[in-house]
C-alpha cells in the first residue's frame, strides 16, 4: 500500500523534476559560470578594442556549429524524458539518449579543432587578457560537457535495462537537467565570447 507521503503517476510530475540534490548542485555550477562572465564583463568594458580585435580570430561558424549540437543534443535527452515519463517507452527514450551522446561527441570534436588551431597557432593562456578568458571559460565547459556526456551514457544504459518508467524516473529527470544545464551556459557563453561586439 502507498503512503500518503509517497508521490504517484495520478499525483502528477514532481516539480522540479529529479533529485532536489542537483538542483543545489546545477545553481552552484551556474553560479560559478555567473562569476566567470561577470569578470569576462568587465575585463572587456576595459579592453574594448583587444577584445574586439581578438573576437574576429576565432572561428565562430565552429561556435555556432556547436550551438546547434548541444540544442540539438537537449532536444534528444528531453524527448528521451517525455518517452520514459509519458509513455513508458524505454527502448525508444535509449535511441534518443544515443543521438543526444553523439551530439555531445560532435561538439568536443568540434572544439578539439578549434583548440589545436588556437594551440597551433602558439595561442596559450598569456597571450592576452582575451585569450586567457577564451581558453579558460571554453575549457571549463569542455570539462562539464564531457561530464554531462559520462552522466548520458550512465542514463543510456539504465534505460536500455529498463531501469526508469513513469513511476519511477527519478535518476533519468536529474541527469537530463544537468544536461540542460550545459547546454544553457553554452547558449550565454557562445554570443558572449564569439558573437558580441
């Protein structure tokens, strides 16, 4: 018998989705990323021309490409989600998070080219202030993809032995938020870093 305490399918989706634990974890992650532009902010406003100057080296089509792949990638963890919660359709919510992992592996790709241009050029951390933030900023989140990716085929392989259902999807729905939480600072860092003139 189900006590009163305990949450049901009729009950509704929890809200917020997932363990309350990586909730703490994802805004002290976001907060951190939060000081990281700040300080890029103002590195900037004092530095307008090299920064400006230096935006124009790096290769934004490769950052826009990226983009795509991480929404691309949420989509697919997100669909992955609604298939296990709505539809309890493990095999078919598996095939989504293998799209969303080989999202998530287009983008190091990606950004591995990117890094042995830059790194090819003799571009390091002291080269300049821009550099030394592009580097830095990029990296951080290249660690945060690979974790996201980690967590991804942990759910990947859950969901293909059936290990979440809509009453039971607790796992799946906190990776999947990490995962959204990757793609949202990428979403701020791309027109940040590349784009904003």
């Amino acid at each position: 018998m189900t006590s009163p305490s305990t949450p049901t399918a009729a009950d509704g989706p929890a809200y917020p989705p997932g363990d309350l634990a990586i909730w703490f974890f994802i805004l002290a992650e976001l907060l951190a990323f939060a000081v990281f532009f700040a300080a890029y902010a103002f590195a900037r406003a004092n530095n307008v021309e090299l920064f400006d100057e230096m935006q124009r080296t790096l290769n934004r089509d490769a950052g826009a490409l990226n983009t795509v792949l991480l929404i691309t990638a949420s989509w697919c963890v997100a669909r992955a989600v609604h298939l296990v919660v709505e539809r309890d359709a493990a095999t078919l919510a598996s095939r989504w998070l293998l799209a969303g992992i080989a999202c998530g592996g287009g983008f190091l790709v990606v950004k591995l080219i990117e890094y042995s241009h830059v790194f090819g050029a003799g571009i390091s951390l002291s080269t300049n202030t821009f550099y030394m933030f592009y580097i830095s900023l990029t990296f951080f989140h290249f660690m945060h993809v690979i974790l996201g990716m980690v967590i991804l085929t942990v759910l990947w392989a859950q969901t293909r032995k059936g290990a979440y259902s809509p009453q039971g999807a607790n796992g799946l729905e906190s990776g999947a938020a990490y995962w959204h939480m990757v793609d949202l600072v990428w979403i701020v860092l791309f027109p940040l870093v590349y784009v904003m003139r």
